[in-house]
C-alpha cells in the first residue's frame, strides 16, 4: 500500500516524541526517506508558544518606537509586546532555526519557546488525508474537449432512444470514457439527460437488500493472531487480558458488547444500536471517558473473535484525543471460539435473562448494568465461592468499581430470570 495508514501515522508521532530521526523512521515503516518529510512538512500544525510575547524577526534591535500604538504602554520594549504582532506593518514572524532542518516539528522540543511551535498530530494528519481523498475522488475527471464530445455526440444519440453499450460500442475508437463512468455522469445530472432517458433503467425495480454487506478487511489480524497472543503473554505473563465478544439478537438490530476479565471473572455489558465497527470504537471511547487514567489499568490485552464488528481494532487501542496506543488487540484462530472460553461460557448468565433469538431492541444501558450486576453478584466455586464484584473490587478498588456501576447484589436479591429485564 503505497499510502501511509492511521497506524504508521501513530508510529511517526511516537518516534518523533522520542526524537528519533527521520532516517529510524523510514526504516521502521519500511518507507522512502523522503515520503517521511513530505509527510510531516506538509502535515505538521503550528500552535502558539508558551506565553504571548513578540515573536517578529527584528524585536532585539527594533528601532521605531510607538510604531505600531501611540498609546503603547511598553515604550521601547517591543521585545515584550505583543502588540506589534498585529498592528506594525513591518511585522515578520520569525521561526525557530530548528524548523528548518530535520525533523521539522517541535515534538521532542523541551525548550519553553515564546515562537510558535510546528508539531506533527497522528489524528489531525490522517483526518486531513483522508478530507484531501475524498476531495481527488469528487467531481467529474475529464478535459473540456471531452466533457463537450460528450454532449454533442453522445447526448442526442441518447435521446434518440440508443443504449449507453451501443453508443460506447460505436465510439470505441474515440469514446473518453467507459459505460459505466458514463452512466455515473447521467445519474449525477452532468450531462443534459437523465435516468429517465434511458429505458432499460427506468424498467429496473429497485431490489431491497436482505441487510448491509460486510466486507473484513483481513488486513487487520496481521501480527494480532492467537499465536502473536500467546508470545505477547510469554513477555508479559502478568499483564491483564480482558476476552470481547458480541451477543446478537434480532438479526439487524440492537447488539451487546461483553468484556469479561480473567483475573477476576467479571462481565461488562454494553448496548449497541447496531453490531459494528464504530459502535464498538464508541464504546471504548466511552469508557475512557469515564476510567481516565484507570483505563489502561483494565484494559491491556484484549482477545476477541474475527467478527467484523472487530476489525478496526487500532480505534480500540488508540486513544482518541493523543493518538497514543494504550492496550494491544490480538484475535482467536477462526472458528475456535475455545481460546476465549472464559467470555463464552459466562454468556450463559445473560441467556438466563435473554434467551436466544429474543430482540434486544427495547433493552438500554440500564438494563445492561442491571443485568451485569445481577450476574456478577453470583457466587462462583472457581473464586472459592465469591462473587466476582468482590474479585474485582479487592484488585481494582472502590472508586474504578464505582466509575462503572458495578454494585453488589445480596445474594437472596440476585434474579437470573427474563422478568428482570421487563
């Protein structure tokens, strides 16, 4: 892929925070040394230094007094006044020296400078990719000549009644562009016909489709399988790994995310209007949100199946506002929903309460943090009969207990019915 990705982005912020240089870069991504600086010259953002002060290039032997204010109140210090950035014309900005050689950006910069400062954000960089993609691939692609090539000879010949795979087959030799491109510039109202113009179109029904088209991008699993999890736990055998799965209902409605810990046995439950990619990533971005700094005391490895409700799972380990990867994602081998046999069996509670092929449209965030204290609240022989709240809470203390409603249930209050969620 010839393109740099939200991932390789993260990386260049990352290293350029730990000043590395821009040739460590280019090794690391596997990339032209050159795509590098283009990539960060032309992504970096400016922001303003540490304090306002005056930043033009002459403030140290600036020889007009009260230029720029008869009623300046700093006579002769323009060194400090920030009033000459806006109101003297002989105004110009000066620029770190640092700026204009390798890296570029401010990133690993620990000098507290008044100048405005040039950093490279992995978030802002991708975003203003993708709005620069999109921008390329609107519109119509087509010289003058063409466009009018189009409208004197290919036009009429339709309003004649003749077929768009006629008039290609018969402009062949000189025809622009393809059939197809041709029908999106008739839909898209380019051309002085339309839809209407066309009589097989017009004849065709407008078929409804049975539910959206999923498409895994496969791309994703690269260095996350089940054997990259377990080298990852051989290095760290001690980190905390949390097993997500899905629970579905009606087929195109609400679905539930579950996060079961396997320290301590619990399961969270979260409502979702539709199982996919995004309301997962909201999920997660919720739950930052809430824990703060005690996300990634919970969340460090996450194993998960290969559903497609999964397969953006940098947004899962990226923190949103910085960028920075806080929590690894590895996923199950196909169709062994065995290796995360802890988060499966522990469905079984839920099923109590919501059996299989029950819609959960009507089900909220309420219910679900009803239901999972229900279910955590039970007593289990594996945790030498307590009840994982209690697990969860002698680990992870009161307060992140709190953050997540989790509250404990007597044990002669504890409802595994379907009466519960009604």
């Amino acid at each position: 892929m010839k393109h740099l990705t939200y991932e390789e982005r993260i990386k260049i912020q990352f290293c350029l925070s730990e000043g590395r240089s821009i040739t460590d870069i280019a090794k690391l991504l596997g990339k032209d040394r050159r795509t590098i600086v283009r990539e960060i010259q032309n992504r970096r953002v400016k922001i303003r230094g540490v304090s306002p002060s005056n930043v033009c290039k002459h403030r140290y032997d600036c020889n007009i007094p009260d230029y720029c204010s008869v009623d300046c109140d700093k006579p002769r210090r323009c060194l400090y006044c920030e009033k000459c950035n806006f109101n003297c014309d002989m105004f110009e900005e000066d620029m770190c020296p640092t700026l204009l050689k390798a890296p570029y950006v401010c990133n690993a910069c620990t000098h507290r400078c008044s100048l405005q400062q040039r950093v490279y954000n992995a978030k802002a960089a991708h975003t203003e990719y993708l709005n620069t993609l999109a921008e390329s691939r609107s519109g119509i692609c087509i010289s003058d000549e063409d466009l009018e090539f189009l409208r004197t000879k290919v036009v009429p010949l339709i309003k004649q009644g003749l077929s768009v795979s006629t008039i290609c087959e018969y402009y062949k030799d000189i025809m622009p562009i393809c059939d197809k491109t041709l029908y999106s510039y008739i839909n898209s109202g380019v051309l002085d016909v339309n839809n209407l113009d066309l009589r097989l179109k017009v004849r065709r029904h407008y078929r409804k489709k049975s539910g959206p088209v999923l498409r895994v991008d496969k791309d994703c699993h690269r260095n996350r399988s089940y054997n990259d999890y377990l080298a990852y736990r051989e290095d760290f055998p001690d980190i905390n790994v949390c097993q997500m799965d899905s629970l579905i209902g009606r087929a195109g409605g609400k679905a539930i995310l579950t996060l079961y810990f396997t320290n301590c046995g619990i399961q969270l439950y979260f409502i979702r209007d539709r199982n996919t990619a995004a309301s997962v990533t909201q999920v997660f971005n919720g739950l930052r949100k809430t824990l703060g700094d005690d996300f990634t005391k919970l969340f460090q490895v996450i194993l998960t199946d290969r559903g497609s409700e999964f397969t953006d799972p940098l947004k899962i380990e990226a923190n949103p506002e910085t960028g920075e990867i806080e929590c690894k994602v590895f996923y199950c081998d196909p169709m062994n929903a065995s290796q995360k046999a802890g988060c499966e069996r522990n469905h079984e509670f839920f099923r109590y309460l919501a059996p299989k092929g029950k819609s959960f449209d009507s089900f909220t965030q309420s219910d679900m943090i009803r239901a999972g204290n229900h279910i955590n609240s039970y007593p289990r022989k594996r945790w030498n009969w307590q009840a994982p709240v209690d697990v969860f809470k002698s680990i992870y203390g009161e307060e992140i207990t709190k953050k997540l409603g989790l509250e404990k249930v007597p044990l002669i209050n504890i409802n595994l019915r379907e009466d519960l969620l009604k």
